[in-house]
C-alpha cells in the first residue's frame, strides 16, 4: 500500500495535464502554478460520498435534511477549528464566495458607498466593486523584514463614509494569518465607522500549517460580530471549487433575518453534490487534511530551501497558511513583467502580482500544491531562466 505522498510524488505533469481542470489546461503548455486549486486529487471519504451520489443519482434538489447537515457540520468544524462557537443556525449555504460578496455589497451596504481593500488582494476583488457601480478604496499594505502590515491611519481615513471593508486572513495572495493583536486594532478601527460592514473571507483557514493560529474576524468582540459577515467554505483545502457550495456565517441577527426575509431568495444557492462533498470534507476530512498539510508544509519548506540557495535575489517569506507564495522579484527587473517573464523563459505559469493591485507589481503569486518534483522542477526552471539573464546582461 503506498502512502498519500508517495501517491503525490508519483503525479506527472501528464497526469495533471490530463485531469483537466484550468490551473494546467490553461497554461498555454506551460506549468501550472497560477489559480488557487490543489494537484492533489480528492480525500477518500470525498470520492465515497460522490459515489454514492452517482449512484443514487442524486442531482435533484437538495432537502431540507442536506441544508440542516451542512449548517450543522459548518458550525462544528469551524468550532472545533479555530474556538469560534457558532449556532448552527446562523450559518446559510451559497454557490460561492465571491457571490456571496456581490450579495453582501448589494444588500447590506448603502446604495453607492465605496468599498475598502487592502492590497495586494485577490485578483476578483478589485473588480467587482466597479463591476457593482461601487468606488474602490485601496489600502496598499507595506512590506518590511518582519512581512506585511496594515497602515492603520490609512485603514481609518479609507473607512470613512465607506459601505464595507473586504478582509481577507488567512491572505491571499500573501499567504500571512493575522494575529489576534492585528485583528483587534483592525476591529478597533472599524467600529469606529459604525455603518461599515465586514466581509471576513476566510475561505483559506483550514489550510493552516501547524503551531498556526486563526483569528475569527467576527470572533473579536461584540462589535466586531455585528459588523461581520464571514464566508467561508471546504473549497481551497479539500479541492472542491468546481463543486459551488460555500457558508456564509451571520454573527448578527439583523443581518441573518435579512438574508432569510429575501437576499436568499435570490441567491444563487449550492450544487446538491457540492453539499454533500462539503459535508463530507468537514466531518471526515479531517486524517486527508492532516496529511495534506504536511505534505504542503515540506513544499513550502523546499521553497524557502530552493530560492534562499538558488534564487537569491527573489524575496520569500514562509507563508503562515495558504498554498500560495508571493515571490518578490523586483530586483531584477524582468520584461515585459516578471509573469510573462517566467511564461516564456521558464515556461512557468504563474500569476501577476500586479494584478493583485499596484502593491503588488513586481511580485508574482505561486502556488505550490502541487507534487514536489514538479515543484522541484518549477524552481529549477526558474532559477535556470534567472541565471540566462544574467549571462547574457
Ligand atoms: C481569498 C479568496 N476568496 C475567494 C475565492 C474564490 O472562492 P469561490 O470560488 O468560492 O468564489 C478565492 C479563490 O481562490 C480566494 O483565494
């Protein structure tokens, strides 16, 4: 019987061209490290469940008895997770996070209020305010030996009069997990702002490597609760974007009353298989994410070992959670821009920091689930496309 890793190791890139999904279908012949989704296949417990969907054909709508097991798993995973103690019922299904932040924009905030972002941030956010009619306040995060931090006094300023602040943690693109003294002087300020919403997307705190630490945004304080929503869901660790289904959890009953008196209504509401996939990664998942987690702890750890020996000019720091690693590589000034870059010298597809917002330019975002050979292979092509350059300068 070999061992999940040794089953990860043995992937080829073959293997995952073959699969099909975006992150290696789309990467014009090139390797795959872009979108956030993982080489690593389905958990059992995952593939068992979606048996046994096919087998009962069970494609209709879901019951009332499905939604009640998702709320009820939600809550108990996300108890058992990170402290937060949450009552089943404060917990509503939708078919993904990023419409789920459309919802919140659209019936939660004033009609024409601004939105705030911290940036680098995930590439949909800074454009679905504009996409909404809705001004974008960006707060750019700055960066210093320690990692990256928010300008507080920026964060106020940008609040002001504002419909919502976006907070991302664990981050992506950066890969940092808030500690609870950051997210209380975050908490602090908002509450400053009493008609400003929060939209805590935390959709990657499951993916948290060991000694980590999630802070709930909502789980602060009281205020802090009622100007939360947060949205979570099984999708970045179990590998199920594909499936639509993430939770939305109200931590404010005025909020919750909304949405079941009408913004569920219009909804776009969970796949049947996605639900029961979820259900299954949050209540028997837990042995296939321990595994996972390790074995993506030794590829972070590869990375910090491959770039501190061959890249030294690309800056790198360990990511606290997330399969994501924003390489700075403004040093060395690459053309057109350090992803098209890597496209064509590396034959490395990875994605523009830039894109995450002008904090972002002259990084680019890797993601390193994928099996360690190929990630080998990804470096070594980089650091070989580096050292050209070089040569030949
Ligand atoms: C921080 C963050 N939020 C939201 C999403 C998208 O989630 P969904 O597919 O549920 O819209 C992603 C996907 O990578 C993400 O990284």
């Amino acid at each position: 019987m070999t061992s999940l890793s040794e089953r990860i190791d043995a992937t080829t890139v073959s293997d995952l061209q073959a699969r099909g999904s975006q992150k290696w279908a789309d990467s014009f012949g090139a390797m795959g490290a872009w979108i956030a989704e993982m080489d690593f296949g389905l958990a059992p417990e995952i593939a068992a469940a979606m048996d046994d969907v096919a087998a009962r054909a069970f494609y209709g709508y879901p019951p009332t008895s499905l939604w009640r097991e998702l709320r009820e798993v939600t809550a108990a995973f996300v108890g058992d997770t990170t402290g937060w103690r949450i009552d089943a019922r404060q917990v509503a299904g939708v078919s993904d996070v990023i419409h789920a932040l459309s919802l919140v924009i659209s019936h939660y905030t004033a009609a024409g209020s601004a939105i705030v972002l911290p940036t680098p941030a995930y590439m949909p956010f800074l454009d679905l305010p504009g996409a909404l009619g809705r001004e974008l306040r960006q707060v750019p995060l700055a960066r210093d030996d320690d990692g990256w931090h928010l300008d507080l006094d920026r964060l106020d300023r940008a609040l002001d009069g504002a419909g919502a602040l976006v907070w991302v943690n664990p981050h992506n693109p950066l890969g940092k997990t808030y500690t609870r003294e950051e997210t209380e002087a975050v908490v602090e300020i908002v509450a400053r702002h009493p008609g400003v919403r929060v939209f805590s997307d935390e959709i990657h705190a499951p993916v948290l490597y060991p000694g980590g630490r999630h802070v709930p945004y909502a789980s602060v304080n009281d205020e802090a609760a009622s100007q939360a929503i947060t949205a979570v869901s099984a999708s970045k660790m179990w590998n199920l974007a594909g499936l639509k289904c993430a939770q939305l959890i109200f931590s404010n009953p005025a909020d919750a009353a909304t949405w079941s008196r009408g913004v569920a209504r219009v909804s776009s509401h969970p796949s049947t298989p996605g639900m029961v996939a979820s259900i299954a990664a949050y209540r028997d998942g837990g042995a296939w994410r321990a595994e996972i987690l390790d074995y993506l702890d030794g590829n972070r750890r590869l990375l910090a070992e491959i770039t501190a020996a061959s890249l030294p000019e690309v800056g790198f720091r360990v990511p606290d959670a997330t399969y994501l690693a924003f390489l700075d590589l403004r040093a060395l000034s690459l053309e057109p821009d350090p992803r098209r870059f890597l496209l064509t010298a590396a034959g490395l597809n990875v994605t523009d920091g830039a894109l995450c917002g002008e904090a972002g330019r002259g990084f680019v975002r890797l993601n390193f689930a994928t099996p360690r050979p190929v990630l080998r292979q990804m470096l070594e092509r980089t650091a070989e496309a580096l050292d050209a350059t070089r040569t030949s300068a």
